[in-house]
C-alpha cells in the first residue's frame, strides 16, 4: 500500500522484498488516501507492529513453497535457506 499523501510505502514492505527476491519487474500497487500524517504513521507503525509479533509456521511455510516450486515460479535458494533443514514427509 503506498501513501498517496507521501509516496512512501506504508504496507507491504515484505511484499516488495519478495517481489524483488523473485526479480518481478512488475507487481500490482494499492493506494491509500491519508487525511494527515499522523494517519499515514498509524498505519505504518501498526503495520511494521504486527509484523514483530507474528511467528512464522515453518511447516506451513514449507508446504507452501514445495508447492509452488515447479509450477511457474522457480523458488531461489534464498527462500530455501530460510527454511534450513526442514523436512516435511
């Protein structure tokens, strides 16, 4: 989501990285109409803050992108070594 009032990138930011991660040239872009700045800092701090407290469901994770590796994304080791050694049978 990307701040109309500012241009910063106010949601999303995990989703840039992935973006960039997969070398996407192009991806789809929501804008948000902030009434000041203060509403334009509420959403990012709240955001970056639930982005702190989640926890990561590695087996969850793992399911996910062995699904995805050989359909028509090729996953980077990148993604891969974030999983470590993790094996789901």
């Amino acid at each position: 989501m990307v701040s109309k009032r500012s241009g910063f990138i106010v949601k999303g930011q995990g989703r840039l990285l992935a973006a960039r991660l997969l070398n996407l040239e192009q991806v789809p872009i929501d804008y948000q109409d902030d009434d000041n700045e203060a509403s334009e800092w509420a959403d990012m701090v709240a955001d970056n803050r639930i982005a702190e407290i989640v926890e990561i469901d590695k087996v969850e994770l793992y399911s996910i992108v062995f699904a995805l590796d050989g359909e028509q994304i090729t996953l980077g080791e990148h993604i891969r070594s974030y999983l470590g050694n993790l094996r789901v049978y």
